[in-house]
C-alpha cells in the first residue's frame, strides 16, 4: 500500500553509518545520536546595475552539512574523524602506553617491585623515579645509576621489574615512577597530522510517526551518497561531554542529477 505521510514528527535518531562507496563495507556506526541538525545552504551572485542595485541573484552551489553528536565518546568515530583506524591490542600484537605507580617506602625497604616490565631503549627503560612531597608536589629526582644505588642513584632490573631504591630514603617516603608498558588491553586511536577522514555514503535513521497516526511507526533515512567527516572536532573529558561530529555533503558528481543528499520515509514494517 502506497503511503502519503506528509507532516512526519520525529520521535529519535536511532543510528547513523558511514559505508564504503567502493566496496560497501560499514566504515563505522553511532547509535546514541543527539541534537542531530541538517543544514543547506548556497553561494549566489549578483547582477549589478551602474550604481551598484541588484538587477538579477544567480544560484550557484549548493552546500548541506549534517552536525550532531554522540552521548558518549566513541572511538570508532573519533578513529574515522582522524583518518586512522581503532587498534584493539592483543596476545600477538601489544600496545604500548604509559603507567604511573607510586610506593610508600617501609622499614628496611630496599627494593620495589612494578607492576608490569618496563620497556624502552634496553638498559635505561626508566630514567629517573621522584620522590613526592607531603602536599603531592615533585620532591628530589633521582636518576639511574650505571651500576650501584646511592643516595641519588637507583637501579633497575626490567625483567624482573625490579627497582632497587636509592640509600638513605626516610621511611614513608612516596615514591613516583612513569614508565611505558605493552598491554594486550588496550584499544587506542591516533590522530596523526597527514592522516584524514575519508568519504563515504553516509545514512541516518530517524523513527517517527504520521501527524495524524501516533500508532503506525515510520523510519525517515537521510542519504548522502558522497559524504566526509570533518577532522575539526573538540572533545570534552568530562561526564557530560558529548562526541561532536559534522558531515559534509558532497554532490554525487557522476550522478545525473548532482544527488546531495535524500530524505525518504518508509513505513518500519518494510525495514
């Protein structure tokens, strides 16, 4: 049965998709999307009279921009907005990142061990460790010796993970050590400068209703043929912080009719 919808009232975006125009793989999906916007807009010129008064406006091209965001940080998208792709680490192929370990020196305490090995130029894996002030600022930096501990020296076996203290420490001392480690733990994104998002076609899904139908449920999809994130984004480490995105619309040059982009509704039976 043919529908007519004409009034359609947005009930949410429930996902959005970017695909692949060569080989149609899903490059990368959201589905918490909120204050979801389409903007349109054109370039005109005027055909101006002796003095200056506009005689004739000609359109000349046509602009759509998509800009949301997500309720939360996803490293999907800000993989896609960096041009990289998300790297989950595993067994057989470790990521490295930093660790930040502190230890309270005991009675007798000589040694510490770290959490995890140490990696880095071999033999210098950690360079230096601090000592950290009752009100948490940088006290003395000790540094690496080249064979024994001493009063501003320490030692590192990495293997074992092992650090021998500098001599002399009080008891209750704090101890700060930042080295790198290899996890298979960790899934990472990286914003490189010569790396860029790439295009695609690009779907939005919209459920919603017939003004005058609250029962039977409608899916709007938004289609952009030929689409590309933009790399420009700020990102808010905060509990409320979202994940914004924006989404140029580009025209389907190819295409007879210079496509941007197209709204279609179908009855959710047919989804």
């Amino acid at each position: 049965m043919a529908i007519t919808i004409n009034n359609f009232v947005v009930d949410r975006p429930i996902m959005g998709m970017m695909f692949s125009k060569n080989t149609g793989d899903l490059l990368w999906k959201i589905d918490q999307i909120e204050e979801p916007s389409l903007s349109c807009s054109s370039d005109t010129e005027e055909a101006v009279d002796a003095i200056g008064s506009p005689v004739m406006i000609f359109d000349r091209a046509k602009r759509a921009e998509f800009s949301a965001s997500n309720s939360f940080l996803d490293m999907g998208l800000a993989a896609a907005q960096f041009g990289t792709d998300k790297s989950i680490a595993t067994t057989a192929s470790k990521i490295t990142v930093p660790k930040f370990e502190e230890f309270v020196t005991t009675t007798d305490q000589t040694t510490i061990v770290l959490a995890h090995v140490p990696v880095g130029i071999v033999g210098s894996e950690i360079k230096k460790i601090y000592a950290v002030n009752p009100n948490k600022t940088i006290g003395t930096e000790y540094k690496l010796a080249a064979s024994a501990a001493s009063d501003t020296e320490f030692t590192l076996d990495a293997a074992t993970k092992t650090i021998t203290l500098p001599t002399g420490l009080s008891v209750g001392t704090k101890i700060l050590v930042n080295y790198d480690y290899e996890s298979e733990n960790v899934v990472a994104v990286t914003n490189s400068a010569d790396k860029f998002p790439v295009a695609g076609k690009f779907v939005l899904r919209v459920l919603g209703h017939d003004v005058c139908d609250a029962e039977t449920v409608y899916m709007a999809m938004i289609i952009m043929p030929s689409a590309k994130l933009t790399s420009a984004v700020d990102l808010t480490f905060n509990t409320t912080g979202k994940h914004p995105f924006t989404i140029q619309a580009m025209q389907d040059y190819c295409s007879t009719n210079k496509e941007l982009f197209t709204i279609a509704i179908v009855n959710d039976d047919d989804e």
